[in-house]
C-alpha cells in the first residue's frame, strides 16, 4: 500500500513517484465515467482531478453502507463519489448551501441571521441541484440541507466512507472529526481535503492540525491510505 512514509508529501510534486494506489484510481475513474471525465472535472469547484479520482475509487472500494460527505458544494465530489460507488452504498451529502462564497466570514455571520432554506440564486443550491439531475445520480444521493453539526442529531448508522470538505477553520474540523468519525465501521474511510499546511492562508494549516490535534492518529485505529499534499485518505483499521 502506498503511504505517506513511501510518498511523503513534503517532497515536491515532480520528485514524488506516482503512488500505485493513484494509478489505480485514475483507471477506475476513466473506466467509471469514460468519455464524461473530463466534463465531470468541469463542474465547478476546488477538486484536483488526482483527489477526484481518488473519492471515486474508494467510494467503490470501501463497505457496504452510507458514504457521508460534508460540504456538497456544487456537487463536484457528489458526482464523483456517486459514481464509483457501488449499489450497496448510499451518499448522504450535507451542506446548508447558503453561502454565496464559500466559507467566508461574511457569509458566516450573514448565515447567522439567514433563513437556511431561502434561495437567492446566489448559493451553490440550484446548481447543486442542477448536478445531480445532470449526472443521473438524484436517486443515490440523500440531501441533507444542514450544518453537518446539526445533520449529526439524526444520524447514527455506522459509516463506510466520510469525506469532510465543509468548514475548513481549525474549531469545525475538530468538531466534524469528533462528531463524525467514531462513526466509521472497520475498515471504513475518513477523507479529508485541503490538508495542505499552508491551506488557505490559516497558519499552520487548519484542516491539517485539527486531525494531528484530534488524537484520530495516535489512536491507533486509523492507518493513512494515500496522502496527497492537499488530500489525505485514511482508513479505519479492524478491531
Ligand atoms: C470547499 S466547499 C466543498 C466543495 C465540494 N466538496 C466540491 O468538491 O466541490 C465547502 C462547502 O462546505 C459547506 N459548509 C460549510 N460549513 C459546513 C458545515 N458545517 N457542514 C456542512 N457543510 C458546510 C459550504 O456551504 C460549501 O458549499
């Protein structure tokens, strides 16, 4: 398996051979969406076509059971994650879809005093919406128009794969990682994007020390699959 000892993501890109597990994602990527890949990699937002290859092949490698993402979007890693997934799963996405530019602290505080089911055209609802029926992938995915810590109260099956992209500040990762991950099953997987240590200018990389701060690595339960520099694949070991 190709990890991040093997493939350390401090290395720059060009020096870095390519992890055989990426290989493969990209493969069963070009198998699963042919012709359509690169129109799927159009759909607006911030997935590299390496990280959007790598959610549709574990979609497809992982349990039987639900997928939750958080932080739909417009729906690019929806599709992704949809796509490679088998029958047997289910893709729950949750995302509030108010914010007219994601994440940022106007759009925070306005959200505070916002009805969360009003549309102003302006948010990422309609396209989101408008993706799915695009990509004939309405019927797999069960749309939770939710804060992921309010989505949290109704949900409480073991999960096969969580893919956490919403609220990247250092306080929401740590509480996604403390909400959602004691519910992955073994063998089960956490995905987590914009784990560069520089992402978006937060210092330190906040997406990055949340998950080293939220003790999920010293645990003991969880192995790194494939890091990327701006993506990182874990995996839940079995007991
Ligand atoms: C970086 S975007 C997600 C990109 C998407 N995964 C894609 O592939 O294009 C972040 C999204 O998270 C949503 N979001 C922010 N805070 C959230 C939270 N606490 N729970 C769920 N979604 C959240 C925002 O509305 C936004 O659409």
């Amino acid at each position: 398996m190709a990890t991040d000892i093997k493939h350390p993501a401090w290395l720059p890109r060009a020096f870095r051979p390519t992890p055989s597990l990426l290989r493969q994602s990209r493969a069963f990527t070009r198998s699963v969406l042919g012709a359509d890949l690169d129109k799927a990699l159009r759909i607006p937002g911030w997935l590299h076509a390496d990280q959007a290859a790598l959610l549709c092949y574990v979609a497809g490698i992982c349990p039987d059971g639900p997928i939750v993402e958080i932080g739909s979007f417009k729906g690019k890693s929806t599709v992704f994650l949809a796509k490679g997934m088998k029958a047997t799963n289910k893709l729950y996405a949750i995302d509030p879809h108010i914010f007219t530019k994601i994440g940022s602290r106007q759009d925070r505080a306005a959200a505070k005093h916002s009805d969360n089911g009003s549309d102003s055209g302006e948010t990422s609802w309609s396209t989101f919406n408008s993706t799915l029926e695009t990509w004939v992938i309405t019927d797999k995915v069960n749309i939770i128009r939710k804060f992921s810590y309010d989505a949290r109260a109704d949900f409480d099956n073991a999960i096969a794969m969580l893919w956490i992209d919403g609220d990247h500040a250092y306080d929401a990762v740590r509480k996604d990682i403390e909400d959602w991950v004691p519910l992955t099953m073994p063998n089960g997987f956490v995905a987590f994007h914009d784990t560069h240590p520089k992402h978006l200018g937060y210092p330190g990389g906040s997406v990055l020390s949340a998950i080293k701060d939220s003790g999920m690595l010293d645990s003991g339960d969880f192995e790194s699959f494939l890091q990327l520099r701006n993506a990182w694949i874990l995996r839940r070991v079995p007991k």
